[in-house]
C-alpha cells in the first residue's frame, strides 16, 4: 500500500462535481483507493462516501492506493486532485 | 474516533451552570468513568482518579462541612491541586464554599452546578460519555434493517449493494444508510451504525444517480441508526472457487474488536441478492432462537449412521 498527502485545489472544496470526477477515475484501476483527512476516510469509487467527508479546499487530504496497480492510481488521483482546476 | 470532550461540550449538553466565570472550559474529558470524590474528600488519595469529573452531591457537600475549618482547607486545596481534573460538578444546586472557588480559580478549574440529582446526573453524563468517546470507523458499505436484523453489506464497488438495497426496500425493509455507514462501538459488544448526516436517506444507483430513499418510499422505509448483528460479504461469482454450501461454522469477522457473523455471497446474473439476504436474516434470527439448520442435519445423519452399525 502507498500513502500520500497534497492539497486539494478545487477552491470550493470536493463538493459534487469533482467528487463525481473523481469517482469516474478511481473506477479505472483495480487498486483500492481511499481518500480523507483528520482520520475519517472513505472509498474513493463512492461518490456519497466521498461527498460525505466534507473536504474544504485548499486543505490536506491523504490519498491511500493498494493494488497491483497502486502506482499508477497513485499518480492519476493525486494529480488530478492537484492539478485539475 | 473523538480521543476527548471538551468541558465546554457537557457543560452544554447537560445544561449546567457555570460558577466560577473565566476560563478553564476548554479542559479536556478523555475518560468515560465519573468519579465521586468522598474518599478524597476524607483525605485518602491513593487511587484518586484525578483525570475523571468530580461529582460533588448532598452526601459529599455534608461530609465537608462536618469538619474542622482548617480539614476543609486542606481537602480542598489538594483536590484542586491536579492539574488534570476537568472539571467539578454540584448537584441539587448545592451551594459551593468560598474556598472553593478561590482554589478553583487559581488551578483554573471549573467549577459547575445543575439542580439535578446526584444519581440523575451520573446516569446523564455517562450515557453522553459513552456515546462521545465511542470508538468510531467510517466503512464503505451498506447498513439495511431486514425484519429487525441490521445487516451491513460490503463487497467491492460496482458489485450491487445499492442496487441490492432497493429491492430490499421495495420488500418493505429499512435503509439506515448507503455507501458510507458511520460504525460506533457502544459497548463491548455492540455495535451501532449510523449515516453521516450528509447522506441521511440518499443511495446511489448507477444510471439514476442519487436518490433519496425517504421521500420516495416513505418515513417507513428509512432509519436513523440500527444495531449492527451480521455482515454479508457480496463477491463476483468465481467458477472454481469453494462456497459454503452446508454452513456448519459460522464465519466471524472482527469490526472495531467487535466480532460479527459474517456470510460471503457469491453474485452471478440472475441471483437474487434480496431473497438471499432475507433469508440470511430470518436464519440469524432463527439461530439466536436455538435453531440451527445446518447442524440439526448434521446431527440426523450422525445418529443414523450410528444407528446403521
């Protein structure tokens, strides 16, 4: 399993949108992914488990990818999570 | 999981008044246990759960002012003197001897008072303790009431819970909550779940979206929390792999240091996952009866061999 934390840089946090974004692109890989803060995590492949965290933007969030192909969910999810605006 | 309470946080809940006004709300309440300080008061402090909230009643109130003015000092000084007390409670709206509040002030502990009694008020903050201070997880599943059953339904995404839940709730049962089931260990053995408040009601079902189970089918169909007695384990159906197929042992799986019963379902076109989890919770119900079926058959055919030879 890998472990990473970036700042989230959707300014108006992972509100609905993203979270769907995001649920589109963790469905792509086998690994399992998690994603939270401050302890709470939820799957990053549900999109009520994702919107239920209520994470503000601009904070620190943990990305946790375990699977054969962690690396590259690892990759995909921290950059758009980084990157995408 | 919340590690602590602030004082701040019973001082609300449980309506108290503050005495001695300025600081010291913000102390921390890390432990579930109250304490009610007599010994200490009688100057015996070994073992004096100094981290717990002091409770101070009729009985204790009495005891200190049936003595000599420079005891009274001394006790209550060196009660005041921990650094880690949260905070001391009057009940029945006692009144607090002055040097009380000058010790207090200067450690900077509160000082509050309800007009509750003693017994009342022990039984209210613990309840609210425990419920704070549970230990807490967050799973990826789905938490459905099935005739009484609260059954958690876990698998990986995209298997069918959610689809699954619906037909449940088509049948008449309750959703407590979906993607998302907030888990509390309320006692050593129980465990409750509960929907992060967010998602009160909601499922997610591919190609519809997110739909609100309470309005569509009714106050009926939804609750709020519900014990959590059993897991069903959903998996893609794997040509080859061994299922259970008599059920003699149950399968125990740990939740929090909480073991629970734990079926796996193998999910194939055409099976019906809502019937088969119906059936698992009449047959948990049935088991905490005292009946087994698996074993019952197990036992038949033993004794019919033995009958045999």
């Amino acid at each position: 399993m890998i472990t990473t934390t970036v700042t989230l840089i959707f300014p108006e946090g992972m509100h609905a949108r993203p979270a769907s974004e995001l649920v589109k692109l963790a469905g792509k890989f086998n690994s399992e992914i998690r994603i939270g803060q401050n302890g709470k995590f939820a799957n990053a492949k549900s999109i009520l488990g994702l919107m239920s965290l209520g994470i503000a933007g601009g904070t620190p969030i943990t990305i946790e990818c375990d699977g054969q192909d962690e690396t590259e969910a690892m990759e995909k999810v921290s950059r758009f999570l980084t990157e995408t605006a | 999981m919340a590690e602590f309470v602030t004082v701040a946080d019973v001082f609300e809940e449980m309506k108290l008044e503050l005495v001695n006004q300025g600081t010291g709300l913000e102390r921390k309440v890390e432990t579930i246990e109250v304490n009610r300080p007599g010994f200490a008061l009688s100057g015996f402090l070994m073992y004096y759960p100094s981290e717990r909230i002091q409770i101070l009643g009729r009985t204790e109130m009495a005891y200190l002012h049936s003595l000599p003015e420079e005891d009274i000092k001394d006790r209550v000084l060196r009660m005041c003197s921990f650094e880690n007390t949260p905070c001391f409670i009057f009940t029945r709206g006692l009144d607090i001897p002055a040097i009380f509040m000058e010790a207090s002030e200067k450690s900077g502990i509160p000082l509050l008072r309800t007009h509750h009694s003693t017994p009342r008020l022990l039984s209210q903050i613990t309840s609210f303790l425990e419920i704070r201070l549970a230990p807490e997880t967050l799973v990826h599943g789905v938490l459905v009431d099935v005739y009484g059953i609260g059954i958690l339904m876990t698998g990986s995404s995209g298997i069918g819970k959610s689809e699954t839940a619906l037909e449940l709730l088509k049948r008449g049962h309750r959703l407590v909550a979906d993607d998302a089931v907030e888990i509390r260990q309320i006692s050593d053995d129980t465990l409750v779940g509960t929907v992060p408040p967010l998602l009160q009601y909601l499922l997610e079902i591919r190609g519809l979206g997110v739909i609100n189970a309470m309005t569509l089918f009714g106050a009926g169909a939804v609750r709020t929390h519900k014990r959590i007695e059993m897991i069903v384990e959903l998996e893609a159906w794997e040509e080859g792999r061994p299922y259970d197929r008599l059920g003699l042992d149950d399968v125990k799986k740990k939740i929090l240091g909480v073991e629970l019963t734990s079926v796996t379902v193998p999910v194939r076109p055409g099976r019906n996952l809502a019937v088969i989890i119906e059936v698992a919770a009449m047959n948990q119900r049935l088991k905490r009866m005292g009946y087994h079926a698996a074993k019952e058959l197990s036992e038949k055919l033993l004794s019919s061999i033995q009958d045999q030879g």
